[in-house]
C-alpha cells in the first residue's frame, strides 16, 4: 500500500495496513536519524536562536523583500535566504536517492523542521518553543506519537535505530509511512495537495500541513 501510494500523484489517500511505527527498521531510519540531529543540538544551539529570530521576521514581514513593505536590511536577507536553504534542504532529504545524498542533506532539514514549529508558534500568538518542546513537536508530527518530553523522543529514536532492518528506504518513503502512520492517530483521512506535483514536493506540501 506504501509504495502504491508513492507511485500516484495528489491526492494521496492514507494507507490503512501501515504499523505502528517507532520499533525500527528501513521505513523509519532516516526520520530517526532526523530526530537525533535535532536530539544532539544543545539547548542553547544559536542555530536555534537564529531560526527563532528569522521565524518572527518571516511571519511579520514576510518571506521575501518584496512581502517587506517596501524595505530590507542586508540582515533580514541573509535570514530569509537561510530559511530557504532549510526548505530546499528538506526537498532534497526527500528526494535523496542515496546515502551521500541523505548526509549531505540531513542536517538543514532537520532545522527546517525546527524551524516551521517556530514558525507556527509566532503564526498563532504563542511563545516560540525551547528546545526540548521543539523535540517533542516535531517528533510528534513525524510520528504521531503522543510524546511529552524529549526524553521519551530520544528512547523511541533510539529503538529505531538500533532495531534491525531489512534494506534502504528512501528519505521520501520514510516521510510517507511516518506521515501516514501518524495521522491515522491523528484521526487525519488524507493528505492535502493537487495536481502532478513530484513525489518530493507531495511529500513536503504534506509535512507542512501537519
């Protein structure tokens, strides 16, 4: 039902057979290994103060120089183009056909996760959340788990990636059945998107709508 799924364009249905996922194997490694990026910042990373500065700056002035009414600092650029390079990363971490590729990729991707928490915080009037919250957000977007501390984020990374497994599975296949896992917790029918959009860019207008 998985690689069904991968192999249609939008709308993408929500695969009923999938397990429960968090015990290992190829369909959640590379989103393991996600976490444990984020898991190995420490708390006072200023790659996180940075994202948290360029969150409040997309969602008050907007995404580009163009949204900025009509001014922009050399600064607020280089913020923006950094959160562009983080959502490029997380294309290319789903679309990595192999290992280098998936390094390469890693890390930025992990930050743009991080990244769009902040950003729905600031969207919503919340405080941006620290860094265990931040854990414990994007785990439980990935893979819908009720975590409630980053400790319990960190066990269940660490299950799924010591338990054995059975063959590489792309970035783009583990963000599907963990996506699709989750929201069946969730209660969530579908995934949102239209038209022939690439396997990719399915999978990341999906993340961000979670």
């Amino acid at each position: 039902a998985r690689r069904a799924a991968m192999q249609r364009c939008l709308p993408i249905a929500r695969p009923k057979s999938l397990p429960r996922l968090g015990t290992g194997g190829p369909v959640a490694s590379n989103v393991a290994r996600l976490l444990r990026h984020l898991l190995q910042l420490p708390s006072d990373d200023p790659q996180l103060v940075h994202l948290a500065a360029a969150a409040v700056l997309v969602t008050r002035e907007g995404r580009s120089a163009a949204e900025a009414r009509g001014w922009s600092t050399q600064e607020m650029d280089l913020q923006r183009a950094e959160v562009r390079r983080l959502e490029a990363a997380w294309g290319s971490f789903l679309g990595a056909a192999g290992a280098h590729e998936i390094e390469r990729a890693l890390g930025a991707a992990a930050l743009h996760l991080a990244f769009r928490e902040m950003e729905a915080a600031v969207r919503t009037g919340n405080p941006i959340p620290a860094r265990d919250e931040l854990l414990v957000r994007v785990a439980r977007a990935l893979l819908g788990n009720n975590f409630t501390s980053a400790g319990e984020v960190e066990a269940t990374v660490g299950r799924m990636l010591t338990a054995p497994a059975s063959g590489f599975s792309s970035p783009a296949e583990d963000a599907l059945a963990c996506m699709a896992a989750g929201q069946a917790r969730r209660g969530r029918n579908s995934f949102s998107g239209a038209g022939s959009l690439s396997r990719a860019a399915v999978l990341v207008d999906s993340m961000l709508a979670c």
